[in-house]
C-alpha cells in the first residue's frame, strides 16, 4: 500500500499537516510563513515551475491558498529530516497558538 500522500509517510508530518487543515486561517497563513522561512534557513529551493503546476488542477485543501501551496511545494521538497524537523516546530507552534486562543 504505498498509495499515502507524500506528507502521511512520516507520522510527525502528517500530525502538523493535519493540525494546519484544522487551525483557523489566519493561523494557516502563519504556518505557512513559518515554513517558508525555516525551509528557507535548511536551505530548501522551489523549482520554478512547482507553483506554476498547481495552477492545473486545484485538488488539494491547501491549494487554494497561494501561500499555503507555496509552503506545502518547500514542506515538500525537503528531504525527510528537515520536513520532520520543520514538523516539530509547526507544531510547537500550534500548541502555543491553540493555547493562546484558549486563554482569551
């Protein structure tokens, strides 16, 4: 069975793939900043063409927000440590964000 989407392949990302689906939107724009620049500071680049291939067919939750497309495309392209390793930190930062809604 090996029909999973590239993100579900590691249980870490799957769990801040599926916390980002379920977070409000504003909180995704910010998840998506955040691993633009940490895919950016691990050194990850987009192929150039990667954003212009989503234009074809909009499938995906995320594909209909540039912004989340842009940073699931560098999510994406990372190799398996540093997708893992950016995992973490979204979700550290979804538990801090989740408890700072909670407290207001």
């Amino acid at each position: 069975m090996n029909n999973k989407r590239w993100y579900d392949q590691e249980p870490t990302v799957s769990l801040a793939v599926s916390l980002i689906k379920n977070s409000k939107h504003n909180i995704q724009i910010e998840c998506a900043q955040l691993i633009k620049n940490k895919a950016q500071d691990y050194g990850v680049v987009l192929q150039s063409n990667l954003l212009g291939a989503f234009n074809y067919v909009l499938n995906r939750w995320y594909d209909t927000e540039e912004q989340l497309a842009e940073a699931f495309g560098y999510l994406k392209e990372a190799d398996d440590e540093t997708r893992k390793q950016i995992a973490i930190e979204i979700i550290g930062f979804l538990e801090k964000a989740e408890t700072i809604q909670n407290e207001t």
